[in-house]
C-alpha cells in the first residue's frame, strides 16, 4: 500500500477543511491502495518560513521544520483540500509547501477545491502552478465542489452529490497510476 498524505490547506475558526478532508480521506481508506494519513495544517501550525538556509540544502534547524520534513518525505502521494481565498489558495498551505523543496519531488496529487460559484478552481490552479516548480506532478482529474457548504448538514457532516463522488473516485484511480510510476522514477537515481 502507498502513503497518502490529505493535506487541509485551511487554517483559521469556522473552517470547513477538516469536513470536507474527512471525507475524501474515508474514500481514500475505502479505495483499499492507500494508508492515508490526514495533515492539517491548523493543527501542525508551522510559523512563518524561519529557516535561515534553503531547503534545497535540508539543513533544518528548528523541530517544526525537521518533524514537517519526515511528514511529506514519507509519503507517496497527496491530495490537497483547499478553499478559494481571494482568488487563490490559503497562505498557510504556500508557507508549508516553501518550508521543503525534496520532499515533494517526484509525487503525485491530487486536489480537491471548494468554493463558490467557481468550486475554488482559481485556487486549484494557482496551487498547480507552484507544485509544478517542487516536482509534484498534479493530476487533470480533481474535485472541484460549488456552493460546498449545501452539502455540509447540520452535524457538519459532508454528503456529496453523485457527481462529487465519481470525480473522487476518478481522481483516485488516476492517484493510483501516477503513485505507481512516480515510485518507480524515484527509485531510479540514475
């Protein structure tokens, strides 16, 4: 089984981040390929980048940045859970992405976006963009949610629609392929 990283790229009160990870997570869990381990970005609150050297060299030295570090190096694939902020994704999410440069080389994600009437598409791509210079290679299957907050009950509980659920599951058996090559061009030091 491969190590799925779901990254909530939200961070501040009333969020709905962790709702909507839970859900693309227990799908994950469902899909049977993946050990999937959630990271949330509110809770793991690493402080503005503090570094002193860049982290292409990974000479880390503050334990926020050593124990981020094992997080994503571990993993073989993510998905990022991401709202729309002003026609882009969350600081907190670009300040984590800059805190590493290796760890995310050479693996997959896929994203889900959530918003208003553009379902965070703006967001996602902007997100695709900066993955793009650390290596990670995002895949065109994604989910993109409208108006999410129709589908959040009153026990904060995501129900998605149908078409919510088929783009979650084409998204993951893409994640699947692209986890499986990206692997192997990781091995490959040549």
């Amino acid at each position: 089984m491969y190590n799925l990283k779901v990254i909530i790229s939200t961070v501040r009160p009333g969020r709905k981040g962790p709702i909507m990870a839970q859900w693309i997570a227990d799908i994950a869990k469902q899909h049977g390929s993946f050990n999937v381990e959630v990271l949330d970005l509110g809770t793991i609150n690493l402080p503005l980048m503090n570094e002193a050297n860049h982290p292409r060299l990974k000479k880390y030295e503050h334990e926020h940045t050593k124990a981020w570090s094992r997080m994503i190096e571990e993993a073989d694939a993510f998905i990022f859970v991401t709202a729309e902020y002003d026609y882009n994704y969350p600081a907190p999410l670009r300040n984590a992405l800059e805190y590493l440069v290796q760890e995310w080389a050479y693996k997959p994600a896929g994203i889900l976006s959530y918003g208003g009437v553009s379902a965070g598409t703006r967001a996602a791509n902007s997100l695709k963009n900066d993955l793009m210079s650390l290596k990670v290679v995002t895949l065109n299957e994604a989910v993109n949610l409208p108006f999410f907050t129709q589908f959040i009950n009153d026990e904060e509980q995501f129900t998605p629609n149908d078409v919510a659920q088929q783009a979650a599951a084409a998204m993951l058996k893409e994640l699947v392929r692209w986890t499986k090559g990206m692997k192997a061009i990781r091995e490959d030091k040549g």
